[in-house]
C-alpha cells in the first residue's frame, strides 16, 4: 500500500513521560506525568480501577466449581452448573470430571465448550480492549447528566455521578459476562445491561440513599437463543431497546415496559457484532461477524446492505445529523466514509445511502518524531472511534497487524458540511507503560467536548478538548489534500431487502 498516510502530517508526538490533559487553542498540551493531579477536571469523581473486582472469568468459574457438592453425581454437578453459568457451565463440569463420564462424553463435551465459550465470543467482538482481563467491560456516559456507569470483572456495576460520593453498586444473579452497558435517554435513571444469557434493565433512581439497590429494582428481557448479548443500542427517543448476539441472525428490538421484543431478521453474515442507532435517530448501523454490514431505516425498518469488505467491519460511528457514517474494517489501516440522503419528510422510508464506500482517512503505519526529535512509529488499523456531539472531533484507538493495541490515541477534527473533511489534531498519550482500553466523548459537555479514558492501569481520564462549534463561529482550519481512491477497495451495496 503505497498511499500517502495521514500521520505523515501530524503533529509531533508527546515525548516519554508526558501525559496529554486537554487540548487548547486548537492544540494538544501535554505535561510531566509528575504534574499532579492532571487527570481530573472540576467537578468530576476520581475513578481508580485498578485491582477493583478485575479477576478472570475462568478463575470465578473455578472458584465456583470448587463450591459445588461433589458428593453428588457428575450430572447433579452438571445441573448445579447450569444454574449457575449456563449451558458452558455444564459442559465445563463434565470435562472437570472426564474420570466419571464415558471417554466419548468428555471428548464430545470439550470439543463442545471450544464452539461455545461465551467469554471468547464477548472477547473478540467487544470494544473493549483485552476484556477478560480489562479492569472495566463495559462504560457509558448517561445522555443528560454528570453521570456515568461501567461493568467490573466480577460482573458488578459502579454508578457514579458528579461530585456525590454515594456509589451504588448493581449485582444480579443473572448479571453475568457484562459485554455492555447503555443509559435510556429521556430518562435520569434506566440502565440497560447486556449480559450472558439476557438484557436486564436496572432502575436507579438519583434520589435513592441506597449502595446496593434491590434486584426488585431489575427488569429481566430474556428471548430464547439470543445469547450472548454484546450489543445495545436505545433509540435516541428512549422508546426502543435494541440488542444483539454475534451468534443470532435475529436484532431484537424490545418495548421495556411490556418486556416484548419483535425480532428483526434478514438472511446473510452471521449475527449481528456491532451496532450504532444515528443521533437522529433515522438509521441503524449493524454490523456482523463476516464481510457484511446494513443499514437500517426505523420507519418500517428495511434496510440496505454492503458486501465486499476485505474482512468484517470492527468500528463505527455516525455524524450528529445522521448524514454521515465512518466505519473500519478488521485488517485494513483505513477509514471509510457512507453518506446517505436526507428525507424531506417524516413518513419516508428510503435509506438513501451512497452507493459505494469512500476512503476517507489512510491510517497506514509511518514514522514521525517525538517532541524531543526521536523517530517513532505510529499507524495501523482501527480498534474503536468515536465522534463528539458536535461532529467536530474524532478520536480513534489504533491496533497492529499482531492484533496489539497502540499506547495512544489519534484525534482528529472533522468537518461534515458540506463535505466531509478529516484532519489531524494531535496524539493523546497516557504514562508510560498505559494503553486505551475505552474511549467515549460526555454527551452533554459544554465547553467544547470531554473524551473519557480508560487506560490498561484502571485509571479513569478525562481530556477536555476546548473548543467553540463551528456552528457558532468560524474558525479557520487546515485542509489535508484529497486522499487517492483505492482500487479494489470500494464497496458496493447489494438490493434492498424488503
């Protein structure tokens, strides 16, 4: 790939042992990881994860074997195990007691659990770096307010909001293998969890005094086959819940107050890895396990689909008005670009989208230098991105060809209108040793837009990027020349489906 990359004209990197706080005038500051403290604005809780409930789920699991009564017979143990962790957790007692079961059962049994570990399907498609051994699995930003919950390693969830102390934790029996976490808008105190074997939606009022709200506080959606959960998606509204399971062809789209869901289903790619609702609330992105994705319009959701990808797509997300959708695929150092037309009324049900994919920004590795003149390399493919609420920001985690993590984070500013314009800003580094596990903007952040960090050390960060809306004032920007189009790497949709 001999395309020019977009870090050939970044701005140098932070040197070793400095940590990026904020940006300012339209540019990155970084200062001495001995500055203290830097990582917390006014008014924000101070997280610290590290060592907080982070142990692995097979450690849990054999804890939880070591507690089974084996005075009873395997398939008691098996039964007890089915209560406790599912379908896998059978199939891992039998294998735990290959000695007193027929040499075929065992076999069959392992082979079994290898097809059917919920841990690793929620590994590879979560955006969430590392999740088994991640200090979080899963963070989200409430819609409204100061307010943000994430998921620990013991399948926990920690509420915090603002400057108040009081931190409720949320446990269920059925809590378990959280993949994501998403708050209801229109709403102060919905949460919605993605679990094992269920989505459950928790009801944590603000006002409450209580650490450890009652599971009477829970509403359990369960659907046969739909499992595990990894995905969610609320309509911007707040009326429509939507989830997903890379094994189940089917996106279930539930009413939460009757606990119904309709399922929606269309031939091809697998089940359904990934989902992005529009801001608008117009379309749905989903993405599946294979080398396809769709968009989904929300009136009588029909949908278009694109094929032709070099591998699934692994990051997406949408431009405020829903015009726009940046996505990346699993092996490619790219970012593409999907526009889709505007409906002139409310009653129109047509997608509208492009009809081919476009590279927007070439992410291929390069080498720069360092703010103290050393030469780095820096590039590869997309891990996770997310834009800001006023689409002007666009921050992106990056992984090598190995499947690692890059330790830093390349931030961009964009421009949607009237075309599309993606250019650098700077890179976002943590201390020495740090990587991003979680990324995500703070919906409702005033000041121009605050990224949130979860870095490989438990540390929570937040990055405020000051800046004034274009919408509010023009300001004058760097304008990267066009990149080239690449051949063979566009992608085309296929009829809709109806």
């Amino acid at each position: 790939m001999s395309e020019s990359s977009i870090f050939d004209v970044f701005p140098p990197m932070p040197s070793d042992g400095k940590v990026t706080v904020c940006e300012q005038n339209g540019q990155l500051i970084s200062v001495s990881s001995s500055s203290k403290p830097y990582k917390k604005p006014a008014g924000y809780p101070e997280v610290n994860i590290s060592g907080v409930g982070s142990s692995s789920l097979t450690h849990r699991e054999n804890a939880k074997s070591a507690f089974l009564p084996h005075d009873e017979t395997v398939w008691k143990r098996a039964l007890h195990a089915w209560y406790e962790m599912g379908t896998p957790g059978v199939f891992e007692e039998i294998v735990n007691s290959s000695q007193d079961v027929p040499e075929w059962v065992g076999v069959a049994a392992k082979k079994t659990l290898t097809f059917m570990s919920n841990e690793e399907i929620i590994t590879k498609f979560s955006d969430i770096v590392n999740w088994p051994q991640s200090p979080v699995r899963a963070f989200a930003w409430h819609p409204h307010t100061l307010k943000f919950a994430y998921a620990l390693g013991d399948d926990s969830i920690k509420v915090h909001s603002g400057k108040n102390d009081l931190v409720p934790i949320l446990k269920h029996k059925l809590q378990k293998n959280v993949a994501d976490i998403a708050w209801q808008p229109q709403s102060a105190s919905v949460l919605a969890i993605a679990g094992q074997s269920c989505v459950l939606i928790w009801h944590v009022e603000p006002t409450s005094l209580a650490t450890r709200p009652s599971t009477s506080s829970c509403q359990v959606l369960h659907r046969t086959n739909h499992a595990p959960v990894t995905c969610l998606a609320w309509d911007p509204s707040g009326r429509i819940l939507l989830s997903s399971s890379p094994v189940d062809t089917s996106l279930m789209a539930w009413d939460v107050p009757m606990e119904t869901c309709v399922p929606l289903r269309r031939l091809g790619g697998g089940g359904v890895s990934l989902l992005r609702w529009s801001p608008d609330g117009s379309k749905v992105f989903s993405a599946t396990p294979s080398q396809l994705f769709r968009v989904w319009e929300t009136k009588k959701w029909s949908c278009e689909v694109w094929t032709k990808c070099t591998s699934r797509c692994k990051a997406a997300c949408w431009s405020p008005e829903g015009k726009t959708l940046l996505f990346a695929t699993e092996n490619e150092p790219i970012i593409y670009s999907l526009t889709f037309s505007t409906s002139i009324d409310d009653t129109s049900t047509v997608i509208g989208g492009s009809q081919s994919a476009v590279v927007s920004v070439n992410l291929r590795e390069t080498e720069i230098a360092t703010e103290d003149g050393t030469m780095m390399k820096i590039g590869g493919c997309v891990q996770n991105m997310v834009m800001d609420r006023h689409g002007e920001r666009l921050a992106v985690t990056l992984h090598d060809d190995k499947g690692n993590v890059l330790p830093y984070i390349a931030l961009f500013r964009t421009k949607i209108n009237p075309l599309l314009e993606i250019t650098p800003c700077g890179l976002i580094q943590g201390e020495t040793g740090e990587f991003p596990q979680h990324i995500s903007f703070q919906p409702n952040y005033d000041k121009g837009a605050l990224l949130s960090i979860v870095w490989s050390s438990g540390a929570l960060q937040y990055v405020p990027l000051y800046f004034i809306p274009s919408d509010e004032i023009q300001n004058a920007s760097y304008h990267q020349p066009p990149l080239p189009n690449m051949n063979g790497h566009l992608l085309s949709p296929i009829p809709r489906l109806t």
